[in-house]
C-alpha cells in the first residue's frame, strides 16, 4: 500500500524518522522522496511510489520502531528548491486488517543544514536461487563518479532466505568493509563504526548470500514468496547547487549502485563475506540517535508522543541501549505470574479479614460467657455456666442473704 503526503512550500530538511508501526502489522515500511506521485488518489496498492525520478529516504524493517535521528549538521533537503515535493510511504503489510494507521513520522527543520543526506540503494535482482542450494551468491558493482561522500550509516534487507549482506569500497586496489550483517539479525539502520568516504574514481562491490532448503527456485520479487538483495546506505555531502529558472536545485549526488556494472571488480569480495556474522551485544545500538544539539524549529508532520523535539540532538553518537521486545511467550509468562500474585495477595487479605472478624465474635461471645465470680471461660466451663445459670444466681442470693440478716 502506497500513501503520498504533499511537502509544504517552503525549504525544509528532514532530521529524523519514526516508524509508526510494529513487526506484528507490517514487514517493511520504505518511504520515498518524489517530484510527482504515481497517483492522485491519498493511497493506492501495488505498481510505484512516483512518476520520474524516485529517491529512498529511509526504510524500516525486522526492528524494533525507534525514533532516529541523523547526525549534526546533516538533514535531507525537500521542499522548495528540491525535486522533492511529496513523500510517499509503502507499507508491506503481513495481513489484511482493518482501521490500520501504520506509517512514518518525518521530524523536520526549516533551519538550513551544512551537509546534506540521501540514501543510497545497492543491490541486486539478478537473484535465482535453485532449491536445496546453500551459500548462493549474488553479487553487484558500481563505480562512481562525483563528488566526495561520507557513509554513516547502513541497513540491509532480504527476505527469509538470506544469509548474509555485505558491501566494501575499493580504492587503488584496496578494499574496505563498509557494511557486513545478517537481515535474519536486524534490517534497521545502524551507524557505521566510523564514516567512509567515497570519492570520484571509486567502486562499490558488495553481494547478497543465501540457504535455499525449499524443494523450488526462489526468484526475485516483493513477496513473502520471492527474495530482494537490498543495502541501504545513508550519507551525507556538502550540497552543489544548479541554478534552474532563477532558483536553486538540490540533486542527490549518487543515488543507486544496482546490479553488477562491474563483473571483474566483484573478484575482490573477501573470502568471508559468506560467513554468518557475530550477533552483535545487547548493548550495540540499532539505530542512530543523537545527544546534543542547537535549538531549531520543526515541523512533525504526523502528530505522535514525540514532546519538545527542539531539545532532541545532533552532536556525535555515542551507543545507546536499544529497548528489548518481549517476545510473545515472554509476555505471557509475564502476565500468568503477575495474575498469580495478585490472586495471592487477595487470598492473604481475605484471610486477614476474615480472622479478624472471628476474633470480635470470639470477643463478643466470651463477654457473655464470663461467669459472675470471674471462674474458667473454657469451653466445658460456659456450657456448663449457660445450663446451670439458675443454680447459680439462687446460691448467689442465699450468700447474700447470710451476710446481711438484718435487710430482712
């Protein structure tokens, strides 16, 4: 499902995602920047996000829905003086409901920005993968020409048969890992260790590595049946300005690497990009969230629980504790103990309040079984005082009757 949102006539830059939905509702969540959408309508299924040129901005998938915000000084430009006039949404969804409000919350600026950012797409759709097949490869190239770049950032997205995402720079020769994950471990964005620069003259390699153990080939496409090759790479670049009709045009510089342009530099993929990575500590960040910033003014363009986003910051990212999903036996077990607990501390209470209104019968009981001359209460002892109560109030009066002989 596609929905388009028409981008205010003014500059402004985008500094911030948050998914509006879970991993129980949708499978991925891309949003795209676009002059033109593919329909008028608010929200359409199936064919495209835009007519003409299509920039990915951000994409969500297999992760927790965290707010991220992009580094100091950097925000996606759109608005007026960009081809981005509307941002269109696709939502994969996992089943059809109803009264569903999934999507993205862009948290944007009119405060201009130094660097600008775009997403690069990588990848492949020269994907067939034969059944019963382990450790496929498929692999793809690019080279680049234009202005210096700096990754930051990066995501990776295959569907159930993917092993492993890997993607390198190559410089003179030299290869450097940009990005190596496992989408069965996280397709979210993930801030680089370090920034990699990219400049005119370099190439980029990278491959996609799956375990078919279905007894059919898998080819590529956008179901749950099929299979997608994709790394998603933010970056940031000092903005070059073309100056179109008297105003100033804002043009990513390098917005896809796709399919294997350069066959013989994939020959420099290591070894070990087939290999399973390392699960990262719990303690890794999945998201690239920030910690100081000036104060800007922003525009959120869908109302959310995010307050006082002016105080939200742009300054280095240092690692952040990612909040853990219950799983769904986890939320049970949960839910089981504390009902029990409270059906205990109920049991206990009753059982106070009870004992408590035994002992004023008790109480009330034994004030009218005392006897007069103050002997035994036990319980022998009253029954006997109740059944011999007149036996003992005549002998009271014969008593008395000997010590005063004179009343009479």
């Amino acid at each position: 499902m596609y929905i388009q949102y028409k981008i205010p006539d003014e500059e402004l830059f985008i500094i911030g995602f948050l998914p509006l939905t879970n991993l129980t509702i949708a499978h991925h969540v891309v949003t795209f920047a676009c002059s033109t959408p593919y329909s008028n309508e608010s929200f359409w299924i199936g064919n495209k996000p835009c007519n003409g040129p299509t920039v990915i901005l951000h994409d969500w998938s297999y992760n927790i829905p965290t707010l991220a915000l992009l580094p100091k000084d950097v925000g996606i430009a759109v608005g007026r003086n960009t081809p981005n006039k509307y941002i269109v949404v696709n939502v994969h969804y996992l089943l059809i409901l109803k009264g569903d409000n999934s999507g993205l919350q862009l948290v944007m600026t009119r405060k201009p920005c130094k660097y600008h950012a775009n997403t690069l797409l990588s990848g492949s759709s020269d994907i067939k993968l034969q059944p019963n097949t382990q450790t496929i490869q498929v692999p793809f190239s690019c080279s680049y020409r234009g202005q210096p770049v700096s990754f930051f950032a990066a995501a990776v997205h295959t569907h159930m048969w993917g092993r492993v995402n890997s993607l390198y720079r190559v410089r003179n020769g030299n290869v450097t890992l940009i990005v190596k994950n496992s989408p069965k471990i996280s397709q979210a964005f993930n801030l680089l260790p370090s920034p990699i620069d990219i400049q005119s003259g370099d190439y980029l390699i990278g491959q996609c590595v799956y375990d078919n153990n279905d007894d059919r080939v898998i080819v590529v496409g956008d179901t749950h049946n099929d299979e997608m090759c994709n790394i998603y790479v933010m970056y940031s670049y000092i903005p070059e300005n073309i100056t179109s009709n008297q105003q100033t045009v804002y043009r990513p510089p390098f917005p896809t690497c796709w399919n294997n342009l350069v066959p013989n530099m994939t020959k420099l993929i290591p070894a070990d990009s087939v290999i399973f990575p390392p699960i990262p500590d719990e303690d890794q960040t999945d998201v690239y969230e920030s910690t100081s910033s000036p104060t800007t003014t922003v525009e959120v363009l869908r109302s959310s629980t995010i307050k006082n986003i002016d105080n939200f910051t742009f300054a280095d990212i240092p690692k952040q504790t990612t909040t853990k999903q219950f799983s769904f036996h986890h939320d049970t077990l949960v839910i089981v103990w504390t009902s029990l607990i409270i059906i205990l501390i109920l049991f206990v209470m009753l059982c106070y309040i009870l004992y408590i209104r035994n002992r004023r019968q008790v109480t009330r009981f034994n004030l009218y079984a005392i006897d007069v001359d103050n002997s035994d209460t036990s319980n022998d002892s009253m029954f006997t005082n109740w059944t011999n109560r007149q036996n003992k109030f005549k002998r009271l009066e014969f008593d008395i009757d000997e010590e005063n002989p004179s009343s009479y």
